[in-house]
C-alpha cells in the first residue's frame, strides 16, 4: 500500500494523481497531492514507476499499515529503486536491461 | 434522472473503445489505421490500467514455424479440456506475429533477434503500454482517462451506438456516441488485489448482458496464484523454483506437479495450515539469480521492500483469486470477427471469453497476450468496417441509455444499499477455496442463494450521492453479477473440465465437450453452444519432443 509521498522530494507535478489505476491521489492546488483513498491503493507500484521525483514510496504489504520514515528510505536506497529496476530511471533506458536478459540466457539457459 | 443526464462532454467517433489495457490499445489503432476516428474511455490510465501493465512479463513472439508454435498450442490444450480451437491459435499467433514487433519500432528500438530458443521477448508490461499509449496519441485517437464507462448506449433495433459514464476525477459526465463500440475493459478477480487486478470488476460483462449479450466460459473463473502472504504480487512463474515447508520446516512434497504449481494441491494445503516458501530449486548460480531479478522486477519488488532474501528465507504463501482474468471466461465472441451477440458490440482481451485459444485453463502471460493483441486487432478492424457501412445513418439515431442496476432504483426502496457491504458479501462466496476450486452441486446452490439475496438488495436505491459512490455502486452490481454467472454455469456443467473441478463429478465428460453461454439478468439461463472444431491429435514431432 503506498505509505510516502515525500513533501520534501515532490515536484507537484501531478503525474501520480494522473496515473494511479484506482484513482488513491487527489490533486492539490498549489501543492503537493494529497493521498486521499489510501484503502484503493492495489499494491501495484507503477506510481513509484511513473514518479519522475522518486517521492512515492509503496510498501508490499497491500493490506496491513506499515510505518515508514524518509530517513530508512534513502538509508536502504527503496525511493525510486522500483523505477529503476523497471530501467525508468534517471539516464537509464530499459533496452539495457533487456540486454542484460538476452546475455544471461546465452550464458544459463532460458528459464522459459 | 441519474447523474449521468447531467451536462458533460458529448463526443462523436466511429469507434468507441471502452479498457485501457494491451486489448484496448491494438483495438484503437487497429481501427484508426483503418480509417476510423477513435475515442478510448478507460476508468483509469490508459498505461497502467489491468493486470498486464502492472506484470513485468515480457511475452514471447514466436515465427510460423510448426515445431515452435506446435508445443505453445499443445501444452495447454488437454489442461484446457480441448475447448481451445487451433484455427483461433492460428490466426492469432500470426496477428501477433506481424503486430507485436511494432511495439519496439514505436518506442525506437531495435528489432531484436529470434533468441536460440527461436523466440523473441517482447518488453515488459508497463513498458509497453507506455509505448502503446505514445502510438495513440500520435494517431490523434483522444483517451479518456479515469472515466469509467457506466452504462452502453442503444438505438430502436437493440444496436449498440455507444456508452456514457463519469469522469471520477472532475464528476463530469460523458457520453460517446459511436457506429461501433469494442467492450475490452477487462474481466473479473472481484477486488482480491491480485496484481494490477482490481480495475477488473466485471463491468463489460454486465453492460454486455444489458444489452442481451451473452456470456460464455464463466464457469472457468477460479484461476488463482500464489502471492506472499502479505503482498498483491501474484506471479506464478517462479514458483517452478520452489520448495514448499510448513510452520515446523518439514518439506511437503508434491505441490508441484510437470514443473508447475498445482492450485489444488496448494489450496489444500492451506486448509490444513500455513505454507512457506523458498525458491532454493535450480538457483545456486549467481547469474541464475539475477536472470531472474531482470527478467521480473516487480516478483523482487514484493521482497526487496520487506528486505527478505527469497532464495535464502522462507516466507509464507497465499493464493489471491484472479478471476477471469487469468481464468478465461467473459463475453460470448459470437463470430470469427470478435462480434457479440449484439449488433454494433465487440469484444477483445480478457472482458471477452478467452476460450477460443486457452480453452478451459489459462494462466500465463504467452497465450493471454496473444489473445489480447489479436482480439483486439480483430475487433478493431471489424469495428472501424461496421462503423464505416453505417455511414451517415449513424447520426440519425436515436440512443438511449441501456444501464440498470446499481445506477437506478429497480424497485423503489426507501433504504440505500451500500456498495462496501454488497462487495463484503460476494468476496465471502467467491474468494474461500472450498467455495471457488473445491466446487460441488452443495456449494454452487448455497452460494448461488446467497448471491440471489445481494441481488436482490442491488434492485434498491443505489447510494450515488458522489459520483464516486455512483461508480462503486455500478461495480459492485458488476462483481455480484460475474459472480451468479460464474457459478450458475459451473452448476450446469457436471464433470470436471479445465479449471472447473466438481468434487461431485471428478472425470471429464466426453459428451461435454462444448462451450456453455450464459446470461440473464434477474433470470439466469445457461445453454451449450458446439465447438465448431473436432479434437486435434498432438502431431508426432510433438509426441518426439515429449519423449526426449
């Protein structure tokens, strides 16, 4: 469920209130969105995705509250990790990581 | 007078596609490549609605070649009941064969070459939407996203000329009218949270049977997979790699079964008391390890978060029901172009039965892509011809509003029912193993009775004081509909078939070896419609392949 949006790392540019699939954030004039059906969230993470800020943070727990603070975030590298893994980060494309597939399965074998 | 006869945005197209996932997006530029003007109205973001943009599968492509495509057809098609058609697994596999390669050419890559496998993988789910959506917008098709269809639109002869609904961000109204309208919004997993799932609540199958469309295949709806305890991340590949223990760490044997998770055998198991897992099966190599970490992102998302170390801890399963979302029921296809039952209606992805090419059994991304691209390329060429035939007899029209439950009173009521207890009531039917896989003539009535009463109740006065309540209201009228037809065709067919197991009727039945349609709104009924295709024998380099 998400649990952060970082006022500190937010750029108010909206994008996770445009493309949240259950529609969780509202959209805030003048500042930051608002979490505003937090019980919607599916656990899905392509808010994390999509956040060109790395401000969201979505725990994997899609039912129970967990407690998170920014500090233990960027301590254990989670803000923006999802993107990244996706190859959506900052100077990375995801062709990269499609590459990488295609050396590892010369190299073990097709897992399928 | 509905919220939805207030003033809004009235739009004009040919085509009106109703989804926003893969299905969606081949339909509106199949139909706008053929000429027609598009509009797409999806309840949530075209790019990350449904279940494949929040999936890191990336699916195979596969050239026509026998010996590569045969094993693809064959492996599913005995698990499947032999309801799957191979010329539907024909023509598809060669849609996606000449389509899917666009996807890297839109989003400026390299074609990439067939692998030693002879395969090619295509990117990854979110990746690909984001592709497709770039393509849409190119093609000047406008998307509605975040607006939920409520309701189709239809004319004095029963065609269908469109649909309307709400906007959830604005509150303001919409309707499209259309010549032609493609339902590919997706089928039902009944809110479980299953991965990227809960956009699916039904809501095509039920403005389809409003219409008088017809459902088939429903009675496949208890596809489940597994899932950390804790989490919505539902991948089932990796499972293969498992070692299953219970709570003091004895290992318990045979919940795999050739290589893949039994859901049975899995379900049983938690009746009796909690599993665990560990993927320490096939995995020592480091670079084993991280194959597979690159190949699914999100599968180590659902870890990586919690800080659990999947092949050196244990952490403990449940299995999330997906519905028909990797099950294969939704709206009956009617002929060989995507058409329904209904004139001017088609349907396309998972809100249509998947039955053609999956048969009675699904679950991977490889044969549920290739349906959701070829379905949705037919159904949009189809539908941009229909649209185009129509021509200027379009405009004169007249269209009314074919939505019923959970948009208005069916019987006046002074009592409003609330969409969250109704939704409370369904899951207690649908979600419980012993209900949904473990199926007898006994469960199917107790349940079938309950959802009768939760029907019953929908016929009052929905709660639409907000146009958020008035969307919660419709699905919930959706979940409890998907959920009567799935079961009430899974009483008519007595045998056990596919994903449909009948404790009662443990064998399949030769002499059932057809498709049941189902429909009906306050008056369920059932019939068998003939597969139009005798079963095919496995062809002999298949039977080698097998032995080797």
């Amino acid at each position: 469920m998400i649990e952060v949006l970082s006022l500190s790392r937010c750029i108010q540019c909206d994008k996770c209130v445009k493309v949240c699939p259950t529609n969780v954030f509202d959209a805030m004039p003048g500042e930051s969105p608002k979490i505003a059906r937090r019980e919607d969230c599916q656990t899905c993470f392509l808010c994390e995705a999509y956040c060109p800020a790395d401000a969201l943070f979505v725990d994997a727990h899609a039912e129970a509250r967990v407690q998170w603070n920014e500090e233990e975030l960027v301590a254990k590298d989670l803000f923006g990790a999802y993107r990244k893994n996706l190859g959506w980060g900052k100077g990375q494309s995801p062709i990269d990581n499609l590459k990488k597939i295609h050396a590892l399965r010369e190299l073990v074998g097709s897992p399928f | 007078m509905s919220r939805l006869d207030e003033s809004g945005l009235e739009l004009v197209a040919d085509v009106l596609v109703v989804g926003g996932g893969p299905a969606a997006a081949w339909a509106a530029i199949a139909a706008a490549e053929r000429g027609a003007s598009v509009v797409v109205a999806d309840k949530g973001y075209l790019g990350t609605s449904g279940a494949y943009a929040a999936s890191t599968s990336g699916h195979k492509v596969l050239p026509p070649v026998a010996l590569l495509r045969d094993p693809l057809k064959f492996e599913r098609y005995a698990l499947g009941g032999f309801l799957a058609q191979h010329k539907w697994w024909d023509r598809l596999l060669e849609i996606t064969y000449e389509r899917a390669p666009r996807i890297w050419e839109w989003g400026g890559y390299e074609i990439p070459k067939y692998g030693r496998d002879g395969a090619y993988r295509g990117l990854q789910g979110s990746e690909t939407m984001r592709i497709l959506r770039k393509v849409l917008l190119q093609k000047g098709i406008q998307i509605l996203d975040q607006s939920p269809a409520l309701e189709l639109l239809v004319d004095e002869e029963g065609a269908v000329g469109g649909a309307r609904g709400l906007n959830r961000q604005t509150n303001v109204p919409w309707t499209v009218r259309a010549g032609a309208t493609i339902l590919a919004n997706g089928g039902v997993a009944w809110l479980s949270k299953a991965l990227g799932c809960n956009t699916n609540t039904g809501d095509g199958a039920l403005m389809a049977a409003e219409v008088g469309g017809e459902l088939s295949g429903m009675e496949f709806s208890a596809h489940y997979s597994p899932a950390p305890k804790y989490s919505s991340v539902t991948k089932s590949a990796y499972y293969r790699y498992a070692s299953y223990y219970d709570k003091d760490g004895n290992k318990i044997e045979g919940l795999n079964r050739n290589g893949h998770r039994s859901t049975s055998a899995i379900a049983k198991e938690l009746l009796k008391g909690p599993v665990f897992v560990k993927l320490d099966k096939d995995t020592e190599l480091p670079e084993q390890r991280e194959l597979l970490r690159a190949m699914q992102p999100n599968f180590f998302a659902a870890f990586d978060k919690v800080g659990i170390d999947p092949f050196q801890q244990q952490w403990e399963i449940n299995l999330l029901l997906e519905g028909t979302v990797r099950g294969t029921g939704g709206i009956r296809i009617a002929d060989e172009e995507c058409g329904t039952t209904v004139k001017g209606l088609y349907a396309a992805g998972d809100a249509a039965s998947r039955e053609l090419n999956c048969g009675g059994f699904t679950g991977g991304a490889g044969p549920n892509m290739t349906w959701a691209i070829g379905s949705g390329n037919i159904a949009g060429r189809a539908a941009a011809d229909f649209a185009r035939n129509l021509g200027g007899g379009q405009a004169k029209r007249v269209l009314q509003a074919a939505g019923r439950v959970g948009l208005t009173a069916q019987i006046p009521s002074e009592s409003v029912w609330d969409a969250a207890s109704i939704v409370k009531g369904v899951k207690e039917e649908v979600f419980p193993f012993d209900k949904n896989i473990f199926r007898s003539e006994k469960t199917l009535l107790d349940s079938l009775a309950k959802l009768e009463e939760l029907w019953k109740t929908i016929q009052g006065t929905p709660l639409s004081d907000t146009a958020q309540h008035l969307i919660r209201s419709r699905e919930a009228a959706g979940l409890v509909a998907t959920a009567r037809w799935s079961y009430f065709a899974g009483l008519a067919r007595t045998e056990t078939r596919g994903m449909h197991k009948r404790l009662d009727f443990p064998q399949i039945d030769p002499n059932q070896r057809h498709y049941l349609a189902v429909g009906g709104l306050d008056r369920l009924w059932t019939r068998p419609v003939p597969v139009e295709e005798e079963v095919v024998p496995v062809p002999e380099e298949k039977r080698k392949l097998q032995l080797a």
